[in-house]
C-alpha cells in the first residue's frame, strides 16, 4: 500500500515536472520568436536584480493582478527604468507577457511608455519600461498627498491620450486595442505629459479585418454595454473606455463608486441627471475650484460639456444607453477633432455613441 502510494506521488511529481517544463518551454517559443519579429532589447536578470537592488520593497512602484512594478536604475547606463514583475499567481502570466511585448515591442510614439526590454529567467519573466517619475495620474487624481492639477495640465494629459490613441487605432501597422484605458493605466513623465501604458490585456488585428471575440476583459466602468452581448473588443469600445475616462479626469472620481448610492454610483448616471437638472458644473472636480470651464481672451476657447443623447427615436432603457460625455469647445479661433479632424462616431448593436467634436483646441 505504501509502495503504491510512494508511485502515485512519483506520478504526481512527475506530471508537474511536466507541466512545468511545458510552460517554461511555452515561455522558450514565444520570446524565441519575439526576438527575431520584434527584436526588443533583452536584458539579464542579474542586471535587473543589481538595477532594482534586489527588488527591495522601497524600490516599489505599485502592484496589480499582472505582478509588481519596481523603480531601477541600470548600472551600465545609469537610466531610470521601471521593471514589471510578472505575478507567478497570475494564470495569464505567460499569455499577458507574451501579449504586452507583441503589444509595444515596436511602438514608438511619445504618448505610449516605451518598452525597452525584456528578461526571461526560468519561470521569472519582466519587462522594462521607461521610468516615469509622476507615476499613474489616478494618484493626482485621488490621493490627497499629491497636488491637485490644473485644468488646463488635466487637458494637455487628456490630448496626450487621445494622440496615443489615435497612433494605436489608426497610424501603426496593425490596429492595437488597449481594452484597458483608465486613470490608472495613463503615467506621467516629468511634465505631466500623459502617456498610455499596460499593455497585458492589449489585442492586435490587421486594418480592414475584424476582431475576433475574446474574454470580456477590462475594468468595470470602462466596459462598452457591448462587450457582453458581441464579446469582441474593438477600437470602438477602447473609444467607450476613453469617454469614461474623459470624466473621471473631469469629475476627479471613478467611474463606478459601490460606496456611493442611487445615481451616484454610476459617475455617467451622475452626470447625465446633473445635466438635466442644469447643476452640470456640479459634478465636476472640486479640487478645481471653478477653474474646469476657463474663459479666454477671445483667442481661446470657452470649454463646455456636450452630452451625446440617443439618437432620435432610439429607445434607451436606462442612463448608460446614452452616449458618451465628451468635452464641446466653442468660440475657437481654430480647432481639430480629437482623431485630428478626423470624425469619430460609432453606432453599434444599438447603442448610438459619439465622441464627435471632442476637440483639441488649436488657439
């Protein structure tokens, strides 16, 4: 009986070896293969181990459902760096790290955190980015230790986003969806210039195909009504996550708050009934103390919000079948659309959405 059990364990030892060597080797095949498509800079772990001093917790940045985030400084060039940690708890592990190289290896825009590199040790796996020394603009947005942003660098944040975005939808050689747009997700260089990062959960297809239908994936808030019933995530509901994400840097609070009650909960709910009211300017910041709406000299523009309505005659059942909010600017001497005048308007599975005249003002 003994005897049995002791091969029942040796089986079992076994088979995890197995499972093991597989998903090393999984790790092998795919960064083998990034490395002649892609060609990103891999470092060793030595290096990285020596430039976060061992991954002490004071070199931390944060931590998410992907792993950990160190601050470090490479000791052959003396550069800032941030090293992800992919998580070992994290099933998506692999797919994640694979999925983020494939995302960003070749990205190369001033609004998107530049990947520099890679490691591959054993099952350890990290990626090296860019450092950026303001962090995530949700700490600014929602941390009382950090100085409150002005409107008008909260504007220039909200610009920055949307160039990195329109590079991602439309100017790279394939379509790249983020699925993952938030405060959070939008870090910050020296000066406060926003730049789209975290990649784990980004998707890529070919110009003129369609996506194909996936996991529903994201962040409750940013998630477009469709996403449920198609399952496909598409530059359209990337452009759904960036309406969420145009109040939460307006309204200075989540998009979806379970402390909160009745239409409070849901910020678009929020604002929409605030609109209807005319107390608009309510739900705005009130760490900007009036100055979201700054009126100009005549040369700039007069900021106002603009809320998309349904489309006449289409039923809607409760708030968030509206559209999305988006920033209106009147009065301007010269202005471009958020897609450089380039018209953005989506009408999909029934929900009529627009983010049309989400201008950057040009004064």
């Amino acid at each position: 009986m003994a005897a049995a059990g002791l091969v029942r364990v040796r089986a079992a030892g076994g088979c995890y070896c197995c499972m093991v060597s597989e998903e090393e080797e999984q790790v092998r095949r795919a960064t083998g293969r990034l490395e002649q498509e892609y060609g990103p800079h891999r470092f060793s772990y030595k290096e990285l181990f020596r430039a976060t001093k061992g991954f002490k917790d004071k070199t931390l940045l944060g931590s998410g459902g992907f792993g950990r985030v160190y601050q470090g400084v490479l000791p052959s060039t003396n550069v800032e760096v941030a090293v992800k940690r992919v998580s070992h708890e994290s099933r998506q592990g692999i797919k994640e790290f694979v999925a983020e190289i494939v995302s960003i290896g070749q990205l190369r825009h001033r609004n998107v955190v530049q990947l520099l590199g890679y490691c591959r040790r054993k099952g350890e796996l990290l990626l090296v980015y860019d450092y950026m020394p303001n962090g995530s603009l949700d700490s600014f947005l929602y941390h009382e230790t950090r100085p409150a942003l002005s409107w008008a660098q909260r504007f220039r944040i909200i610009k920055g986003v949307a160039a990195g975005l329109l590079y991602l939808h439309q100017d790279w050689e394939q379509i790249v969806v983020h699925r993952d747009i938030k405060a959070s997700n939008v870090l910050l260089d020296s000066e406060l210039n926003g730049r789209l990062g975290d990649f784990g959960l980004a998707r890529l297809y070919d110009h003129g195909t369609d996506a194909h239908t996936t996991h529903i994936m994201g962040t409750m808030g940013y998630l477009a009504p469709e996403l449920a019933k198609t399952g496909k995530a598409t530059t359209k509901t990337d452009v759904f996550a960036f309406g969420a994400f145009l109040l939460e840097v307006a309204c200075g609070r989540r998009p979806v708050d379970p402390s909160a009650e009745g239409q409070q909960v849901l910020l678009l709910d929020c604002v929409l009934e605030n609109w209807k009211r005319g107390t608009l300017l309510a739900t705005g910041d009130p760490r900007l103390a009036g100055d979201i709406f700054p009126v100009g000299d005549g040369d700039c523009a007069q900021a106002r919000f603009v809320v998309f309505a349904p489309e006449s005659g289409r039923e809607t059942d409760n708030a968030t079948s509206y559209a999305l909010l988006g920033w209106g600017f009147s009065n301007a001497r010269s202005s471009t659309g958020l897609y450089e005048n380039r018209h953005f308007v989506t009408d999909t599975e029934g929900w009529f959405r627009r983010l049309y005249d989400v201008v950057l003002v040009v004064s």
